[in-house]
C-alpha cells in the first residue's frame, strides 16, 4: 500500500500547449487500454479546476458482459484512505479533542505499549507495532467479514518491533486504530464522519467508506491479466476501514488534496505538522520529489487497485490517478504522464 512515484520537470503551461498535452495525453493512455495495460481513470486540475481527464477500460468484465467505465466509476484507493483519516485526526486536534500527545492507552489499552503509543506515533508510522499485514495466512484472512472485535484481538497480539517514536515502519494496524480513536471521540461510524467532516463540506458526492459492496452505483472491480482480464479476490470491506477502505473517483481525489492544502479542512498548523517529514514520513503526506521540486502526497494499493494522488503547492496542480487493472508499471504510467504534461521529452511507449 506505499510508494513513491518518480516525478520528473515542472513548469506552467500556457493556453497554446493544452491541446497539443491533451493529445499526447491521450495517445499514451489510449495505447495503453488497446493493450490491455491499463483500465482506469487520469484527472489533472490546477487551481481547482479540471484541465485533463481520462478515463478507460471497464467498471467490470464478467460472463454476461461488459460495464464501461465512466466518469462516475469509483476505486479503491488503497491508503490514500490514509489521507482523509489524517485530516479527520487532526480536525479533532484543531478542536482540542485529541492531541499529538494523547496516548493510545486511553482507548486501547490491551495493545501492546499502549501507554508509551502516542497519537503522532500512529499518524507518522513511528509507533513501533508489527503490521496487520504481517500475521500468517494474511491473505485469506482478508477474504471474509471481520468484526472490530477481531481485527483489535489481532492488533493486540502484535509483537513490538521497537520502542514508540525511535524509527519508522509502516503500518496499516496504526491507521485502523486511529480510524476507531475517530468514531469513540465522534461517537459516529468512520463511514458518517467522513461524510460529515470531509466529503459534505467540500462537495465529494463520490466519495465514501462501506463495509460492503454495492451500496452506490458505478463501484469497480479490480483485475489482473492472464490471458485476458481476470478478477481479482477482494479484501473484505470490513477490514480496512480509514486505512484503506475509501472509495473515491479521482476527480474527488484532486479536489480533496486541493482543499486540503487550500485550507478549507484543517489549521495552517495542522497542514505543516501532516507535512513534517520524519524518517520518510510525514504525518501522513509522503514527499514525491523531482529536479528543484516537490509534490506531496500518497500512493495506494488494494488488491487489484492502483491508485496515486500528488499535489504541487508552489503552482496548484494536483494529478489523481487509480486503476483497476494495472500491467504497466503504475510509477511507469506516470512518468509518463507527467513528462508528457510538463512538455518533457517522451517517447510513447510501443507493445
């Protein structure tokens, strides 16, 4: 569920040059769909506004058809999640709900250092558990419902890999956590806080957590290609939650990382503190460098799900990616993209 793209160039384009970008936008991702390397879905804004969108492939391939993907088609972003969940922590930290400081042991007490775990351990990966991920039979234990009861029995089992605060590890276990610290300070499932705190006051009428399939129209499956597109088993709904449970489009993705920088979710402060970098993390933006130049933000993975989400503060843009069938390499699709947009260089890739 981590990793960093390689970003490459950067500069303003003009009015003269959107056309000719589009196009050669275009041409790649067109090449890659008629390959059969990518199904999903390309959005670049700046400032706010929509200058390229893209979507390909399909919401889902089965025995009785095909459905299209469209503007409205809705991935799994994987630990983007991570971002929403970070801003609704510190949300309640602007309020004096929470601090940095609060410790995990006023929650949770039965996890192992819950008395020395501290709200910013779990927010920059520094707290010091082994991972969810790490449990024998990972995968098949994903594949049926789990209930918070089990998912913290298993938590609470974890094994400490080192003291709170003195390097970093990732963890998905800390953002699950900090996804229940929301709902007992909130009193309100993680699915109704994040609607209330994020996606109503922005407007992401396409974003939102279930802890089950199809309760919205246009929610993608995810595949892999073996001799043709095949789907791929689904982690249950339940089990990610604000680590990596959140479905999105990614033109509520770029909104979102927009607003988030534009200041209309959290303090100036809290935005410097989610950007502070510590041993490779931020609390929880992920520094994405290239040349002189810096984006922030988070990559995602879920199954068959691909997704990317990179802000440039010092001119606005924002580029939301997500796929639900990947064979060219993610960092690969993006680069060129990315060279593509900022007038680089670029040889269209040929199969």
């Amino acid at each position: 569920m981590k990793g960093i793209v390689l970003l490459t160039g950067l500069f303003i384009l003009s009015g003269s040059l959107y056309a000719q970008v589009n196009k050669k936008l275009d041409s790649l991702l067109n090449i890659l769909s008629a390959n059969n390397q990518f199904m999903g879905s390309l959005t670049i804004t700046r400032n706010g506004h929509v200058i390229y969108s893209k979507i390909s492939g399909y919401e889902q391939l089965n025995d009785h058809g095909q459905t299209p993907a469209t503007e409205h088609s809705k991935y799994r972003i994987g630990s983007i999640s991570k971002l929403f969940t970070a801003t609704i922590i510190f949300q309640l930290i602007d309020e004096n709900k929470l601090t940095l400081n609060t410790k995990l042991d006023q929650f949770f007490p039965s996890v192992p250092n819950a008395k020395l775990i501290t709200i910013g351990n779990l927010l920059n990966h520094h707290g010091g558990l082994s991972d969810l991920k790490s449990i024998p039979d990972f995968t098949s234990w994903t594949q049926s419902p789990k209930s918070e009861e089990d998912i913290l029995k298993v938590i609470s089992q974890s094994t400490v890999e080192f003291s709170p605060g003195t390097k970093a590890a990732y963890s998905n276990s800390g953002f699950i956590l900090l996804s229940y610290i929301i709902e007992r300070v909130c009193h309100q499932p993680y699915a109704q806080v994040l609607q209330v705190r994020i996606c109503k006051k922005i407007g992401l009428s396409e974003t939102y957590y279930s802890e089950k399939r199809n309760t919205r129209p246009h929610e993608s499956y995810s595949y892999e290609f073996q001799e043709g597109w095949k789907p791929v088993a689904e982690t249950d709904w339940s089990i990610p939650t604000g680590a990596g449970g959140i479905l999105s489009t990614t033109a509520d993705m770029a909104k979102f990382i927009t607003c988030l920088f534009s200041g209309k979710l959290i303090s100036p402060k809290s935005l410097d503190q989610m950007k502070t970098i510590t041993d490779n993390y931020g609390m929880d933006l992920v520094e994405m460098r290239f040349d002189d130049h810096l984006a922030l933000g988070h990559t995602g993975r879920m199954d068959g799900y691909w997704s990317t989400l990179a802000y440039f503060p010092e001119n606005g843009v924002a580029i939301a990616y997500s796929a639900n069938g990947q064979r060219y390499a993610m960092d690969d699709v993006l680069n060129g993209v990315l060279n593509i947009y900022f007038n680089k260089i670029y040889a269209l890739p040929s199969f």
